[in-house]
C-alpha cells in the first residue's frame, strides 16, 4: 500500500485567480492513470446508472479520452451488444 498516492477534491484545495503561466491549453495534460495498465486521456468516467451511460455514452467519453461504465440493468445479450458497439 506504499504506492497509494494522496487524492485531492475541490473541498481540499483553495485556487487563488491568477495569470497562468502555460502559453496555451493544448499545452496542458490532462492524463490519468487510473490502474497500472490503464491511463486516460482525460479524467472522466460516467457513473454506471441505466439513465446516464449506454453504449452511446461510453463511445462519446472514449472518444473524448474518458471511460464510459455500462450499467447492470442491461441484459446479458444487451451488454454484449453495447460492448461490441463501444470496441468498434
């Protein structure tokens, strides 16, 4: 448990308004490493809840360089179906 890194929420941190100093924001990254073989583009996962991600979703937030999550409500040939849609 060495490797467990500190998290930090909004509650946590104070941002004082401020020039910055990078020249433009293509030139900040934003990548995550969510699992040690698993690193996103973008820091965005949806939440697993049948009115906010399908296959629809998942493929718009990969694309955006996030994680989209199926929910547990879709049946067995349903998840199936969404995976095939999201991998294409």
């Amino acid at each position: 448990m060495d490797d467990l890194r500190t998290g930090l929420s909004y509650g946590d941190v104070l941002l004082v308004p401020q020039r910055s100093p990078v020249d433009s924001r293509s030139d900040v990254d934003l990548s995550t490493r969510l699992t040690p073989s698993l690193e996103l583009e973008t820091p965005l996962l949806s939440a697993a809840m049948d009115t906010v991600t399908e296959a629809e979703m998942a493929v718009a937030l990969s694309r955006a360089g996030g994680l989209g999550t199926l929910h547990r409500f879709l049946t067995v040939e349903e998840q199936a179906a969404a995976v095939r849609e999201v991998t294409e």
